[in-house]
C-alpha cells in the first residue's frame, strides 16, 4: 500500500510579494480569492496539516481543510533575519547572504541551515505509515521552502539543488511513497 501526499504551497501575501523573511503577515484579499476559488479541485483528504505560519493556515483554510499545523512542516527558521526583505538583508549583511545561498549547511542568520530543514521534512515524511487499505490521501499546505526540501528528499536530490525549484502560490505537488521510498508526480495549481 502507498501514502499519497498533495503538498500545496500558500496563497499570496504581502512578505511573500516583497521577498520578505516571513513575518506572520496575513494573505492578501486576492490571496485569498485565489485559494477560495481552487477549493472545489482540492480532493478531499483524510488527514490535513498545514505550516504553523499565518498564510498557510489562511490559505488550509481558504481550501476548505481543515488542517492541523506541524511543527515539522514549519518554514526555515530565519532567525534575526525575520521580517527583513531578502535586498534589506543583502545590503547590510552581503557575505552571510551569500554564504547561505551557497552552502546548505549555513545559518549565518542564527536560525536553522536549509540541510536542517531538510532533515526535518524527510524525517515526518518517512514517519508516515502505511495505509493498512491503501486509501490514505494526506494534504498538507507548507511553505515553499518545505516544498523544496520535501523535492530533495523524494528525489535524492543534493541539498545544493535546493534554490533551483521555484515554487509558485498555490502550486501542488504530489507524491506516493511506501518503505520510506517517494516518488513525485509534478502537479499543478489547483
């Protein structure tokens, strides 16, 4: 038996428009729109969570899921970083910057290092077990950087691949799994 997992990345917000270290900043109205009208194309799931972030709560919500927040699913801990728009950071700290987006095991920002969230995201998806009648269908709405961890993972990917996937507002991804084995099916906007 396999678990299917649809990841769902969140519905626009103000960080996410200005590349802003998230904030808890709400989804904007047309944010929100957006994830209210893709509702209907979200299959029901038999277990739903979501990041602990504010968007991606309103964007579970604005599907219709009703989604429990996971600490594992969290975001990249920014650390001092948070809140700050990526250009602001990139002035006053132009070698940490650097030195973040080219080694995944930095976190010159005093929070958590993209192989840590790697590590993270692999460990609560090789923790789901198998369906015992094969119909166990999981939705989770996360933060981009969750999708591209959860990407790595399923594909063995090196963790220096990490910033060559972009992830789109409201973009699913699926995957099937078994054993602590995953596959990935490109999705598309719900």
């Amino acid at each position: 038996m396999t678990v299917r997992l649809t990841l769902i990345s969140p519905a626009t917000s103000e960080a996410l428009r200005e590349v802003r270290f998230d904030d808890e900043s709400p989804l904007d109205p047309a944010g929100t729109a957006r994830a209210e009208a893709a509702a209907a194309a979200i299959a029901p799931p038999t277990r739903a969570y979501t990041s602990p972030s504010l968007r991606c709560r309103q964007t579970a919500r604005a599907l219709g899921l009703r989604a429990e927040p996971s600490a594992e699913l969290a975001g990249c801990a920014m650390g001092r970083w948070r809140g700050q728009t990526l250009d602001a950071v990139a002035a006053a700290e132009a070698d940490a910057v650097a030195t973040w987006l080219a080694d995944p095991t930095a976190a010159p920002h005093g929070g958590e290092s993209l192989r840590d969230v790697r590590i993270r995201v692999a460990a609560w998806f090789d923790a789901l077990s198998d369906p015992s009648d094969g119909s166990e269908h999981i939705t989770a709405v996360v933060e981009p950087d969750v999708i591209r961890a959860a990407v790595l993972h399923a594909l063995a990917a090196p963790d220096e691949a990490f910033w060559r996937m972009d992830v789109r507002p409201l973009t699913a991804l699926h995957f099937t799994g078994r054993a602590q084995r995953w596959n990935l099916r490109i999705g598309s906007t719900p």
